[in-house]
C-alpha cells in the first residue's frame, strides 16, 4: 500500500486577497518541492472530490452549513468576493475550494480504513482547524479533520479517533466542535498568546492542550510531547489517528515565532506514526492547515510525508 495525496486544482483558486499569506502558491510550493526531490514517486496522487452536505453537518450546525453555503454561492454567482472577518475572505471560487478541501478529508479517511493506502494527506486549502460549529474564521470555513473524524465516528463505525493538531495556533474550531466527545482524543500545542488566544483552559476532559511561549523551540516541544500527550494517547489507544498538520510553528515562519525545523516535524510525525501501529492499524489521515513561509513549508511537508511513506 501506498501514502495517498489528495489535492485538486481548485484548491489553488481560492484567493483571499494581494499579499494574503494563505494562498495558491502554497499548494505549488509542495508539489513542486515534492517533483524536485522525487517524493513524488512515493505517493499516490487523488483528485479530491466535493464533500456532501451531510458530512459537513456532522461537524457543523445545519443552519450554519446552510447559510454557508448559500453565502458562498452567492458570492460565487456575484463574481465579488465577500469578509467573513478581517481575516477570512470568498471569491467567486471558494465555495467549490472549501469543499474540495473537506471532500479531500473524508475520501480519504474512507480510504485508509478500507486499506486502499496506509496513511494519506490532503494537501488542500482553505484550511479548517478555525472553523468552529457555527463560525468561519482564521482563514477557515469549514473544518476539516473534524469532519473526516466524525465520518470515521459515525459512518465507518470507528470507536475512538485521536486528532492531534501541531500547528502553531490554538485549534479552537475543532476544540469547539469536539469537546465533550469522549470518543476522540485531541492534543495539541500552540503559541501562547497568539490568535485566536484561547486553548490554555480546555473546554472538555478529552482535550490535552499545550500553550507554549513565543521562541520555544524544537527539543522543548519534544519533551512535552513525551511527558504530556504520549501518555494520554497510549492510554486512549485510538483506532484512528487524524492530524491537523500545520507548519507555521517552523523558525522561518513569520505568523509564529517557534523554533521548529524539519527535523522536528519528523519526530513528531514518528511519535504519531508509533501509536498508530501500536492502536491504529497504522491508520492516519493528514490535513494541511498553516504554513506560510513557502520554502519551510515545503521542506517540512516533505519531511512529514517520508515518514508517513517509510521513506
């Protein structure tokens, strides 16, 4: 079995602005850093499909996938694009990007449960870990590992998932939508304070959330992660494992200020992967969220990916 990719073209389209830091060429830089390093042969490449309605509404409320989509489609027909907040913008293409990104999750989670491929990752945007049950914010409209993981909960019959988010900033969107299941796990670190400035006070017991300080770097994060989540997890034993993979954490990003490198992103990816064949069945499914500096960002995928390959 292969690691799968799932992208699309119009995932690229998307387009929050001249200058905004989430854009297309960050899906470029990844695919051609993959080329150029011949990564790509590892993988298997899948167009990502639309998600349905219903799956979004597993993770959102009804009337807010509703009047989402409908929002978007509105903008779409209008051909201008639309704030949903200072920092979340539509164009005419974002509707169609939004569900190509979510669809993406859920193809492939049903994909690594049935055994088609090992591991896969969805390198898609618009991003989702910000997208809580009712709101579209931080560059995010609907969530997507949250909704590849309640597909696993409530579709595939899957008991227990982990989500485990290493972006730089606090997943407060898939906290909010999340908290209080005790069929998933969700751990995570984030610069604190930094957007969207919440995450130190869990909203639930199945919550394990590490704020760190502005310029920690790589082997802090580390021991943390072996005194703070490794436990947690090990103990949860999820047949599932999901990760809200974002990069901005990386010392050359400018929306953080951590100090990992590539290296780190392996070793966390490792750490995932070790539970995952321990619980899992090897069982991962990885999204894309942050992630801004496009060289960084394309090395540290590429190193998050050879593990999920064993390569």
């Amino acid at each position: 079995m292969t690691t799968a990719l799932f992208t699309h073209p119009e995932c690229r389209l998307h387009d929050m602005g001249r200058g905004h830091p989430e854009c297309g060429h960050r899906l470029d830089a990844i695919t051609d850093h993959l080329r150029a390093t011949g990564l790509d042969m590892a993988l298997s490449f899948h167009d990502a499909p639309l998600a349905e309605l219903d799956a979004l509404r597993r993770a959102h409320t009804a009337g807010y996938v509703s009047e989402l989509s409908d929002s978007l489609a509105q903008v779409e027909a209008s051909g201008e694009s639309r704030a949903f907040d200072p920092d979340t913008i539509a164009c005419p293409q974002t509707r169609r990007a939004a569900l190509r990104a979510a669809g993406a999750a859920v193809a492939a989670t049903e994909g690594v449960f049935r055994g088609e491929y090992k591991t896969a990752f969805c390198a898609v945007r618009p991003p989702g870990h910000h997208a809580t049950r009712d709101e579209a914010m931080g560059f995010c409209f609907f969530n997507n590992v949250a909704v590849a993981a309640r597909h696993a909960l409530d579709v595939l019959g899957v008991a227990r998932v982990a989500i485990i988010d290493f972006d730089v900033h606090h997943g407060n969107g898939t906290e909010d939508i999340i908290a209080g299941d005790e069929r998933v796990l969700m751990a995570s670190f984030f610069q604190h304070p930094l957007y969207p400035g919440n995450g130190t006070v869990p909203k639930g017991t199945n919550m394990v959330n590490l704020p760190v300080a502005p310029y920690t770097r790589g082997p802090e994060i580390r021991e943390l992660i072996d005194a703070m989540w490794m436990p947690r997890l090990e103990e949860f034993a999820p047949e599932m494992v999901f990760i809200s993979a974002g990069f901005d954490a990386h010392r050359e990003d400018e929306l953080g200020q951590l100090g990992l490198v590539e290296a780190d992103y392996e070793w966390i990816t490792r750490r995932i992967k070790g539970l995952a064949d321990r619980h899992a069945q090897g069982r991962i499914v990885s999204c894309l969220e942050g992630g801004y500096n496009l060289s960084a960002l394309a090395r540290s995928v590429a190193a998050h990916l050879r593990v999920l390959a064993d390569v």
